[in-house]
C-alpha cells in the first residue's frame, strides 16, 4: 500500500459491467454523489435490460469487451472527452463456461484496458474487482486469508479459477509500474445473490445440497450493499494503491448455510460429490461444480478484512436476507 | 417434499439445540461467560461455538475429574487475559494431554486455550469439525498469529507428532521443540507458560504404528489397551516465562535467539515434568 498523495474527487467513472446486478448499484450510488460529472456504464447486454436509473450524467454504451477496438474507441473518444478519470473493471465472465472467448474476456480484455489505460490522457485510476475464489483453500494454510494468502496455481484448477487468478495476478503485476495510473485491486468475498455468478448460489438454489460427510467448513458471504459500498469506496480512495481482501458480515458453517437457505442438507462421503454434481452439472445446466469448490467445502476459508478496513475505511455492514436470491 | 424435509431438519436441528442447551446448561453457562469473538452467527472465524464446545467440555470434565482425576498445580501462573502461550509436552498416542489441560484451563482459569493442531488435523472427518468447534485451530502461522493479536491464549506443544509417537521406554524424555512458539512469544511479546504434564505418557503404551500411504494420517497406532488407562494426571503451570525480555519483535527473525528461547522453554517443561514425577506416589495414584 503506498501512502496518499493529495487527491481530487473524481470528475468521471467508467464502470465495465455496469449490467451486472453489482454494477448497477454502483452506478447508482455513484450517482449520488453530485459532484460526479459523468458516469459511463458499460455492458453487454440492451439499456432495458440493465437495471440502470435515468439521469443525464448517465451514458450507457453496448461494448464486446472481447474485440479490441470498441474497447479502444469506448476509451479514447467518449470516456477521454468526458474526461474520465476512474475506470471500475467487473466484467468477469459469470458463469462457469470454459474456451477460448471466455478467456478472452476474462483475462485478454483485461491486458488490453492496462495498456490502454496506461497512455489514456485523463484515466488516473483503475479498480478491479477480483475475487476470493483465487485463494488456495487446503490443509495446513491459514483459515483467515490474509492477502498475501498462496493463490490457486494447481495445475488441475478449472478455467473459472485459472482465469480469475491469471487476471489478478495481472493486475498486481502492473501495480505501482504504471505512470500515471493507479491500481487498486479488490478480493471481494462470494456475492451470495443470483446472477453473481455465486457458486455457492446455485448450490444452495438445489432442494437437497449435498456436502462431504464429517466436514463443516466456515464460510465467508458478501451482500450486493456491502460489494458495492467497497467499490464505491476504492473509487473514491484516490492516492491509494493496493490488494484489498473484502469480507461479508456473514461468517457461518457451510451447515448452517444450508439450513438458512431452508434447503435438506445430506451428508455423503466426499469421493461421491464430484461426480454426482457434475452429472448435475450436465444434465440440468446448472453452474456449480464441486471441482472449483473442493477446498472451501473441506477447509474454512475466510478473508481477512483489515487492510481494506485500515486502507479504504471499509467494514461489511450487511448480512444476507436469508434465505438469499428472495 | 424435500422443502418439507428441509423444514422437518430445521426443526429437528433446532430442537437438538435446545435438548443440548438443557442437558448440558451448566458447562454451556460457563463457556458463555468466557467471552469469544463472534464473526456471526454464533461461530468465530475459525469455527468456535459455545454449544458444541459445552459438549465437549461436559464429555472431558468426566475424564478429567472421574478417570483420570487430574490434578493441577500452579493455575495462578495462567494468565486471565491477553496474549499467551501454554507449552506443554506431548505423548500418549492419543491427545488426551491436550483435552485435560484444556479442560483444565477452562475449569479453573476461565479462558478458552486455543489448542494448536498439527497441519493433517484439520483434514480427518468429523474429528475436524469437533475440534475447530472446541476453539482448535490448524497448526499454521497465520492462524496462530492471527489468535495472538487478538489477544487468545494458545495451548501449543512444540514437540508435535515425534512427541506423541514416542516409545514407552523412552517416556518423559522431551523430544526437540520446534521453534515457531518461541518466534510468536517473541514477535508478539507474549509470555510463555510451560507446563508439565505427568501421567499422559503411561496412558495408552502404544506396541506399534502402522504407516498409512492413503490417509492424512501419519500413521496408525496400535495401543496396549484399546482404552487409555486410569492414570492420574498430574498437571503443572510455571511461572510465566517472558522470553521477549529485552529483545525486540524483529529479534524473532534471529534464528540463533529464537533457538535459545525454544531451548530455555523445553528445559522448564522438562524441569516441571521432572518436578511432577518426583511429587507423585504411583502411575494410579
């Protein structure tokens, strides 16, 4: 973490994934803020479709964060006449699909938005929005995660997790290395809320969950409030760079998750759950697989928020309205 | 129908929770008054909870009193508040040794030790979940230092598996400390209780181990006796030791300091076991 400099508030903010439920909020919040100039929400998906409140601060643009040019275009007309000065970056791949397109838009768009950003006249500060799922969940390391917590390099980790760990790994390579430009990477907790991409979501919206007999790891969930309330935050903590883990108020056994998502939780022995959810997996559609999920079902796994309390002045204020996805 | 299920569990769970908070009020009454940092939801971050720990306590207590009908000396040198750590030596194939002294502590000084597993603990079904619910944390410097800024009290023995393996003939003979309890004391300037724990190593004389490629275990030991037997223990606290003493946090990345700190506390173990084994009349008595 590098100590502030003296620090405007910012004129403009660019938000990618400003249709995720997440990016909506933050718009609106932004919004908030009269002092703000400019907000450009940026999405894949129609205007209508976006969730976002009317106000004429507010742009909305379509852009493919996989092709190059319209990434270029977006940056170096609109957002550098509107003299935009913070990009928020959440438009990570939701669901858990693999290939190369995936990828593209996972970590490709991501090299491209650092390069760019890096010579852009007016952007002085890039927030990333990272997740916890980075972290090696095993025997013999930590419970509280701690930013300097061992990654998920394993060699067998599926692209939803080598993707968001390549892309981390990204952006803190280029922390402090960029003239100009500010970086400021968030590792926010599990958003325990539909169309997050939540893992343990689509888990916990089966009937019955199935969970590794004997094991009953403590687990750490994020509120959409509390995501956006820590973005919000990294906007506005100009002169601040750094990793930031951030937690959620709601810090329980995977057990009790379960029983407060009313869903008949049953134990079984833990070879079996790979395979039968898998088999889920394939023949219903459905986004959770228990590969990508292993360690924090075995081994409590739960962020540790000081940095992000000391560093941003951020604290989890909101628990989950359980059950969640209501 | 498996909503209804799901409801039927909720309630069962929910009336398991009373019936436990009725039987065992007296133990659970005593854990609540020893305050814990609640992450929500009635766990801490590293799975601590009341009610299970309650269990526990009421299971231990009957050992502790009835079986093995410990006895204590020197609870006055435990610390009632801020970072600590108890060291004691290990042995008796299973970690009764533990259990007593934790017992003990929570009986007689009102505070919760946060007992240190090794790494594999954490891995063994059920046994895991017990634990971390009894306020055992897997045996990693993060966890370790995470409890000691927030002020807990750590029960750690230094000599791990080799300790707990040892052969009978060799009982009472420390092994060699491994020296991470004396980096911590120093870094976080906390005080180290040694303690001796006389009677764990004549509980389960073990005749042989079997190593096991497919487990976490290390291994598998085959006592004497399928039960430990009634030993009396015999358990002592010394007085604190503050190996931070004229050093500084930083001294703690001194290997030759820390080193001579883990020694000076292996050979207040070992002087309080010696101590133990002079006082005490028999292995039963």
């Amino acid at each position: 973490m590098n100590e502030r400099p003296e620090w405007r508030s910012p004129r403009g903010v660019l938000v990618l994934g400003a249709s995720t439920p997440v990016g909506a909020r933050l718009c609106r919040r932004l919004l908030e803020d009269r002092a703000l100039r400019a907000v450009m929400a940026v999405g894949l998906e129609p205007l209508e479709r976006a969730g976002l409140p009317e106000d004429p601060r507010l742009s909305y643009h379509r852009v493919d964060l996989t092709r190059a040019r319209p990434v270029h275009d977006l940056l170096f007309g609109t957002a550098r006449d509107l003299g935009v000065d913070v990009m928020v970056h959440l438009a990570l791949h939701r669901a858990n699909d693999f290939g190369d397109r995936v990828h593209v838009q996972n970590v490709e768009s991501l090299r491209w938005l650092l390069s760019l950003s890096e010579r852009h006249p007016t952007l002085r500060r890039l927030v990333f929005r990272s997740h916890a799922e980075v972290y090696r969940v095993e025997r013999g390391l930590p419970s509280l995660i701690t930013e300097d917590h061992p990654v998920d390099l394993s060699a067998d980790a599926p692209q939803w997790v080598r993707d968001r760990v390549e892309a981390d790994l990204l952006a803190c390579s280029r922390m402090g290395m960029m003239s100009g430009l500010e970086l400021t990477v968030l590792r926010c907790a599990e958003v325990l809320a539909p169309n997050e991409g939540s893992q343990l979501h689509d888990y916990l919206s089966a009937p019955v969950c199935l969970r590794s007999a004997g094991f009953d790891p403590m687990l750490n969930v994020l509120t959409r409030e509390d995501a956006t309330e820590a973005l919000r935050l990294a906007v506005y903590a100009g002169g601040l760079q750094g990793l930031f883990n951030i937690p959620g108020a709601d810090t329980l056994p995977l057990s009790t998750c379960i029983r407060l998502s009313g869903r008949l939780e049953v134990p079984v022995p833990g070879p079996l759950l790979a395979p039968i959810y898998e088999a889920r997996r394939w023949l219903q559609g459905t986004q959770f697989s228990y590969r990508i999920n292993r360690g924090r079902f075995h081994f409590a796994a739960v962020l540790d928020g000081t940095q992000a309390r000391q560093g941003l002045g951020y604290e989890p204020q909101h628990r989950v309205d359980w059950p969640p996805g209501r | 129908m498996s909503v209804g299920l799901a409801m039927l569990q909720s309630l069962l769970g929910r009336a398991r929770r009373r019936v436990a908070s009725a039987l065992w009020a007296e133990p659970l009454e005593h854990l609540r008054s020893i305050p814990f940092r609640d992450a929500g939801h009635g766990y801490d971050v590293f799975g601590y909870e009341p009610l299970h720990a309650a269990l526990s306590l009421s299971l231990l207590e009957r050992l502790h009193r009835y079986w093995f009908r410990v006895q204590s000396h020197g609870t006055e040198h435990v610390p009632r508040q801020g970072p600590a750590l108890l060291v004691g030596n290990h042995a008796g194939t299973l970690p009764f040794d533990a259990m007593m002294v934790w017992t003990d502590v929570i009986l007689q000084c009102r505070r919760l030790p946060r007992a240190v597993a090794d790494y594999f603990v954490p891995s063994l079904p059920y046994v895991s979940t017990m634990y971390a619910r009894s306020g055992v944390v897997g045996g990693s410097a993060g966890n370790v230092r995470a409890l000691l800024e927030a002020g807990e009290l750590l029960l750690i023995f230094p000599e791990g598996v080799p300790g707990i393996v040892k052969p009978f003939r060799e009982r009472y003979r420390l092994r060699e400390f491994r020296v991470g309890h004396a980096e911590l004391a120093i870094r976080h300037q906390a005080p180290v209780v040694p303690v001796g724990i006389v009677g764990a190593e004549e509980q389960m004389p073990q005749v042989a181990r079997l190593p096991v490629r497919m487990s976490s275990l290390p291994y598998v030991p085959i006592p004497l006796t399928p039960l430990p037997l009634p030993v009396r223990y015999h358990i002592h606290y010394g007085e604190p030791l503050c190996l931070h003493e004229g050093l500084r946090p930083e001294d703690a990345d001194d290997p030759e300091v820390v080193h001579r700190a883990s020694e000076r506390v292996r050979h207040a173990v070992q002087a309080l076991v010696d101590k133990g084994l002079r006082l005490r009349k028999g292995v039963f008595r």
